[in-house]
C-alpha cells in the first residue's frame, strides 16, 4: 500500500533529521569547547546525514507522487495537501509528520546558523591572532612619541 511506504519513508526521514541536528549539536560543542581537533570528523558526520537525507527524500517523493495520484492528485503535491486527501487515520498522520517537520527543521536551521556564527568568530580570532604574529607594534616611549616595538620573543598556542 502506498501509504504505509510513505509513512516509512517519513519516519526514515525524520530519524535522519534527528540525527543531523545530534551531529550539529555535536559540532557545536566541538566549537564551543575550543576542541577544534575533532571538527573535521564532526563535519564529515554532518556532510554523511546530509548525503542520506538526500536520498532519503528522492524515495520520499517518489512515495508521495504515488499517493498523490492514487487519490486523484498532480504528484509534486505537498504533505500537507497529500493530509487533505487521504482518508482517517492517514490524514492525521501525515499532519503528525509534517508538523514535526516543521519542528525539527527549524531547530536545525536555528544551530546550523549558530554554529556558523561559532565559525566565524573562531576563523577572525586566528587571522588577528596570525596578523599579531607577523606585525612590528608600535608602542609609546617615555615622552608620548611613538616608538616601534623591537623584536621580542612570542609565544605561540599550538592549539590553535
């Protein structure tokens, strides 16, 4: 029946989406932490869910465009109007489904945009701290005039 492939495609998708907001929350504690070591993996993880998302939803629309013309419907229709055709309990579960969703979508969006911000703000403290490395400081003497910094010996995080 084409309904409950749906509906397993459906669950499978939203097991996935839990998961990219677990390896994003992941990520995020890698950033947060300064333990920048693993990000790499953590990123790769992200970009593999991503990848079986993907898939996931090509096998979803092929469900969907299934159900869509067996109750009289052009395929490409949306889950939501897939809930409007389709008779009790089906219609309450695609809702179900939908909502959450919605739901997880936008949680993801919201610490998706936060780990970029993580990244960002992680990626100028480094080029500043580089520049810091390479400049001459410029400092003042004991009259107020400008004088350059000499050359002193820097000391150097390897963790960055």
């Amino acid at each position: 029946m084409s309904l409950q492939a749906l509906s397993s495609v459906l669950w499978r998708e939203r097991q996935l989406l839990e998961l990219l907001l677990f390896k994003l929350e992941e990520e995020q504690l890698l950033l947060t932490s300064g333990k920048t070591r693993w990000l790499g993996h953590a990123t790769r993880e992200v970009e593999n869910v991503l990848e079986q998302i993907r898939e996931v939803e090509l096998g979803r629309s092929v469900e969907s465009d299934a159900v869509a013309r067996l109750h009289g419907l052009e395929p490409g229709r949306s889950l939501h109007e897939l809930a409007e055709a389709v008779p009790p309990p089906w219609d309450d579960l695609l809702r179900t489904h939908r909502q959450a969703f919605l739901d997880i979508t936008h949680q993801i969006e919201s610490l998706a945009a936060g780990n970029r911000e993580l990244l960002s703000a992680s990626h100028r403290a480094t080029q500043e701290a580089l520049a810091n490395l390479t400049q001459d400081s410029h400092t003042y003497d004991a009259t107020g005039s400008t004088a350059h910094g000499e050359s002193t010996a820097r000391m150097l995080d390897q963790e960055f």
